[in-house]
C-alpha cells in the first residue's frame, strides 16, 4: 500500500471516527426526552434525589399572583412601575436535570408554561445574532442608528386626531436621534453598556432602577457608550424593536422558524410585548417584544423549552448536527467585558473567577431571570439545570448539591 493511499484510509477513519462520537450525542425530539435513571449513568441517586428535595424545599416565597408580586417588590414602587403586558400566575417550584444529555431529574411540573422573565434576553440577543448569521447586521461592533429607518407607532386612537392641534409633536418613533444615541452600537445594546437615552412604550431609561438624585435623572451627563455597565429594561426594549425593524417581521416568528423548531420546541411557548408596545411595519401591525417581564409580556415557556434552549447553547449552537445558531456568536455571548466582568450578551451570566457559583467550573454559565428562572449550562461536566421559583440566594447551592452527585465532576 503506498504512502497516499495509507494517508487517505487514515483521514477517512478519522472523519468516521468524528462523524460516530458527534451522532453519539443524544438530541431529544419533538415531543418527547428520554429519561434515565441516575445510577444508568452512574449518578449517585441519593445526592440527586437531596437536591430535588431542596430545590423544592427553598421555593421563592414571592406570591404567586405575579401582579400582586410586582407591587410587593421594588420594581412596584419605581416611577411609572405599573405593568403594561400580560402577567400569569406562576407554578410552584419546578425544574429539570440534564445529564449526558438525559433527563436524570424532574420536580413540579416541568411541562408548565410560565413566565421566564429576563431568560427572554438571552432569547432576544439570539435573534440578533441570528441576524448577524445571515447578514442582516455586518456586525455587532455597528452603529445601531444606521440600520434603522422611520418607525412608525401604531396609534389607533389618533385617527380622528386633528394634526393642527399637536404641530410639535412627532408622528414617528426615532431610538437614535440624539448626538448621544448615535454612537451607540448593537454590541452596547447586548452588554448593557449603551446608557440610551430616552422613552419608549411610556417607560423612561431614568425610570427604570432609578439611581442619584431624582432632580438629576433627566439632566445627568451621559456614560460614552461602552464605559457603564447598567441593566435596564427600557434599552432592552429599544434592541428588541431595533431587531424587529431588521428583519422585518415579529421576532416570534423568527425564533420559532430559526431557533424553536428546529430544536424541537414545543408549540406551548408565547413571546408578548406590551398593550401598547405595536408598530406599523410593511403596512402591517406588529408587536414589538419585550426582553423581559418587568412591565409584564415577555417569554412564557415550559422548563422543558427553556432545558432544549440551554442545551442547544451548551453543545454551541448545534443541534444535531445542525448548526442553529453560529458557534462564533455563541462563544461572543460567553465573552465579557471589563466593564462587566461576569457578564456577556445578555442574558449569559458567567462564572469569571468562580464568583457566581465557586463549586461550579469558571466556563459554566447561566441563563438568569427574575423568579428565579435559571437555566445553568456546563459543558465540562455535560449538565444542565432549569430551576423555577427557587429563592435566589440559593441556586448556587442547588447547583453544588448536583456537581456532589456525578462521579468525577469538574469544578
């Protein structure tokens, strides 16, 4: 056998040998996930079943009205704090465990759909990179202002209007008119480092997390775009309609048609916006979403949803060999900023020097929401956690109790 003819069996074994340990990954499909017992995978069933019990035992007492919650809490008492999407009732504590790729754990009611608050950040910051993907967007590092024409509201009630009566007043939504907004970059809106100015959906950048003196929220020097880190939905919100005004249709659909589907996403997940948040756009009327539940709308989803959606962000973007989102924008999400070291593209949260959660490795992170809504991604150790309703100071420690119960974890 001569030199090239050994060189090319070698190469085709290889690619073999890549091709079977790739379709040695499980991938759940529509409508099902298959479940293993711990011990199949040599997890110690007892620890794991501790965990379980204490995710449950330290369920959030918030109340589960979510209304009556978000008047009990600080965002309640916030300038023009009042809700204006759709608010749902919430489950008790629920989760799932995801080991080697497997459903190991389950508490609650995983199928039930809920709201997920800030995870929608994470889910909104895919739609932009699947923007990027395409070549919708050149690049993150672009100005946002460029990309962005006329918006136009839709405003029913203004139909009779005489124009005559309102000269001074604008008929279009313009995110980046000021000096200030127009140096602002889609990577600025991502990493919460734009400091927007403005007012959109009737909630003011300063009215949201209100800091320094009040007689200064309107007259404060403006932070250089990429200088402050500040997380504040209002800009959230300006990225989601600067999306929508990209590709040009609801990001709902995008998600469902680019991401949902083909991660075999159930048919049960709602992404809302606001009352009052719709736009004309191709003479159609669109809703444009929010990135979280602040004000209400935002993401309702089942555990199960959110674990495919952690899982396709562990194995990179792929899923089953296909490449649903790229691995280069997922590897962006994951890298922070010195401005905020512990922080991606939102909503990735990282572990940078093991700060967030010590037992667990540093290249672990999370995908977080108010609730707490967590879904934990580990590629080290081949894990993941939804966990829904926990108390907050205690996701940490649920995660610890689970790298205890799988032989040889990382950390």
């Amino acid at each position: 056998m001569n030199f090239y003819r050994k060189i090319t069996l070698i190469t085709a074994f290889c690619l073999m040998y890549i091709s079977t340990q790739a379709q040695s990954t499980y991938f759940p499909p529509f409508g099902e996930w298959e479940e293993k017992k711990p011990q199949d995978l040599e997890v110690n069933a007892t620890k794991l079943k501790a965990a379980i019990d204490f995710a449950i035992q330290e369920e959030s007492t918030e109340n589960k009205n979510l209304k009556l919650a978000h008047y009990q809490s600080a965002f309640g008492r916030e300038p023009l704090g009042f809700p204006v999407g759709p608010l749902k009732d919430r489950g008790a504590a629920a989760g799932l465990i995801v080991y080697k790729g497997y459903v190991i754990g389950k508490w609650g009611d995983p199928e039930r759909v809920d709201l997920t608050f800030s995870v929608a950040k994470s889910i909104l910051s895919t739609t932009v990179g699947l923007a990027i993907d395409k070549g919708l967007i050149k690049s993150e590092k672009d100005l946002a202002y460029k990309y962005i024409g006329p918006i136009i509201p839709y405003e029913p009630q203004k139909a009779m209007m005489n124009k005559s009566d309102h000269l001074m007043e604008e008929d279009i939504i313009d995110l980046f008119a000021t000096d200030h907004n127009k140096k602002i970059s889609w990577e600025h809106l991502l990493r919460q480092t734009s400091d927007w100015e403005g007012t959109l959906w009737g909630k003011p950048d300063w009215a949201d997390r209100p800091q320094g003196d009040s007689k200064e929220w309107l007259t404060r020097s403006r932070n250089e775009p990429g200088t402050v880190y500040k997380y504040n939905d209002t800009r959230v919100n300006v990225l989601a309609l600067a999306a929508l005004h990209v590709w040009r249709k609801p990001l709902p659909q995008v998600l469902k048609e680019h991401v949902m589907d083909k991660i075999g996403a159930s048919h049960t997940w709602r992404w809302t916006g606001y009352e009052n948040s719709y736009v004309v756009l191709d003479g159609q009327i669109v809703q444009s979403v929010s990135g979280g539940s602040h004000w209400g709308g935002g993401m309702f989803i089942s555990a199960y949803d959110q674990a495919r959606f952690g899982y396709l962000t562990m194995n990179k973007g792929n899923w089953n060999g296909t490449q649903v989102i790229s691995e280069d924008w997922i590897n962006k999400s994951r890298t922070p900023t010195s401005v905020q070291t512990n922080y991606g593209f939102m909503n990735y949260f990282l572990n940078t020097d093991k700060k967030e959660i010590p037992s667990a490795p540093e290249t672990a992170f999370f995908h977080l929401g108010a609730g707490v809504n967590m879904i934990y991604v580990d590629e080290e150790n081949d894990l993941v956690i939804v966990t829904r309703w926990i108390k907050n100071d205690k996701k940490a420690d649920l995660v610890k109790m689970v790298l205890e119960s799988i032989p040889n974890a990382k950390n």
